[in-house]
C-alpha cells in the first residue's frame, strides 16, 4: 500500500447557511488517481476549493504529507506541491502559450502570485525569454501535452480542448506531487477525450497522485483507481469504480437530481 498523501477528516464548508461540503472525510495515497463525481452542486468544486486553499475549511482538518494544512494559502500549498485546474479555464489570453507556461514557471521559482498579475498587464515589460531554464522546460512540457505546434499562438486563440491542456501544463510547471483537476475533459469531443486521458495517465505515470472531478463518465471509469462521490455536500460512497457505479445510493443520487452524466 503506497503512503498516504492526504487525508481530510470531518472536513466542512459553509457557505451562510449553506452546507457545501459537510463532514467529508477520504484519504489519497501517493501516485493514485481518483475520481471525485456527484450531481451538479454535490460540493465537488468546494472540496477542491478547500483542499488547494481558496478559502478556510468551516470545521474539519486537512493533512498533507501529515502535516495539517487547513487554511493554508493557495501559493503556500502550491509551493509544497499541491497544483490544480479550473473548472472554468483560466490562462493568460493576452500571452502566447508558451509563455503562459513560463510565467508559471518563473513564478515558481523566483517570485510571489502577484508577479503572474503583473506578467498579464504587462506583459512582455518583464522579458519572459530572459529565462533561459524557464524556456526550455516550458518546451518539454508543451511537448508533453501535445501543444508544441501552438508555441508562438496566443492563448485567446486557442481551440477550447487546448486551452484544457495549456491549464495543465501551467499546473504542471509548479511540479505538483498532488493535482487536483477540475473537470479536465468537460466540452471535449470523442478524439480530445482519448487524448485527455493519455495526458492525464502519463501525468499519474510519472508519480503524481490526481484527484479528478469529471462529469464525463467514459474519462472518470477509464482512468480512477478508486471513486468517491458526494451528494449535497455529503460522502455517500467510495471504493472500486465498478461497484460505486452500480451502488443504488449513487443511482439515486443521479437519477433524483437533474444532473448530466455524459457517457
Ligand atoms: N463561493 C461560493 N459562495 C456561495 N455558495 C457557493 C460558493 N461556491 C459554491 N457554492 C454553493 O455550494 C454548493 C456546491 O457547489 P460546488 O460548486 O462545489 O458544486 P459542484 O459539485 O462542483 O457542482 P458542478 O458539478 O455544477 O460543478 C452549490 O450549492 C453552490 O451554489
Ligand atoms: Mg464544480
């Protein structure tokens, strides 16, 4: 059994009287994938919210690497290794892909969140090309996502299923050891979703464990070792993808509500 990365116990967000995510408790081990699934509103985006430092945990205590990490900072995490995406993109449009690579990259190694802000207005006022490692590590992970050809593009013009990518490569950049990916193939047609999941089991070959929320069902049953699903906020099943998929709590979870599951 491979040594656990994360561990949330009790973990619970209010938003005023809205419990978006109430008492999840789930554990994530080193190099694993796992799918985080529930109909639309279930909590999964919060979960993510919380564990990647967007905002305070309510109650409830996060561990990573056994240290207790609830309410650290979304930088203070990155820095220790814990990388996402959006469930809504978010890239730089106004910077070439290449250099929204960069701009993470640089970040990481030099600079505090608000010189990526800074790199947006000014763009090019702070010469990316200037750092050469920078450069051609972002090059090897353009190449590792498949965007090599898109280098010089700028962001904004990018195919919407790119733009995916381009995320990940920037979440890559920090060199994650925990990637937390928010709907990654949602809006994919069937070619980009095979693509998107070689992407993402190359990603997990090379050591780093995943969380995956994902809506798309032929991605999360391909790809998760193990699922956990939430409903309302709440936990209601976890365990080998088949069996969770054929559990009646989570039939009903889908069938009751006015959620999409894309097959
Ligand atoms: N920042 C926020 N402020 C107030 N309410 C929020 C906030 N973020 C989420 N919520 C509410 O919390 C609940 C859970 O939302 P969340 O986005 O986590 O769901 P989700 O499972 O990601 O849904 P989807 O599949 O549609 O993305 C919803 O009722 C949502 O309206
Ligand atoms: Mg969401």
């Amino acid at each position: 059994m491979a040594d656990e990365i994360l561990r949330t116990d009790g973990l619970t967000k209010y938003f005023g009287g809205l419990c978006a995510v109430g008492d999840v408790s789930f554990a994530l081990s080193d190099g694993e994938i796992v799918g985080l699934i529930g109909p639309n509103g279930a909590g999964k985006t919060t979960l993510v919210n919380l564990m990647s430092g967007a905002f305070p945990p309510s109650s409830g205590t996060i561990h990573y690497n056994g240290r207790s990490v609830g309410g650290f900072k979304a930088h203070r995490l990155n820095k220790m290794g814990i990388a996402r995406t959006f469930q809504v993109v978010r890239i730089f449009k106004t910077l070439t892909v290449l250099e929204n690579i960069q701009a993470s990259l640089i970040d990481r190694r030099r600079y505090g969140p608000w010189r990526l802000a800074l790199t947006s207005l000014y763009k090019r006022a702070y010469s990316l090309d200037a750092d050469a490692d920078a450069r051609q590590e972002a090059e090897r992970l353009l190449d590792f996502v498949g965007l090599t050809d898109y280098r010089d593009e700028l962001a904004e013009n990018l195919p919407y299923a790119y733009t995916k990518r381009l995320e990940i490569a920037r979440a890559l950049a920090t060199r994650p050891r925990l990637l937390l990916l928010d709907e990654p193939s949602a809006g994919l047609n069937p070619r980009e979703l095979d693509d998107q999941i070689g992407i993402i089991r190359r990603i997990n070959g090379q050591g780093v464990a995943i969380l995956i929320i994902e809506h798309v069902m032929k991605v999360i049953m391909s790809i998760s070792h193990r699922l956990i699903v939430l409903h309302y906020g709440k936990k209601i099943a976890e365990g080998a993808p088949e069996a969770v998929y054929r559990d009646p709590r989570v039939v009903e979870a889908y069938l009751g509500g006015d959620a999409h599951v894309a097959h």
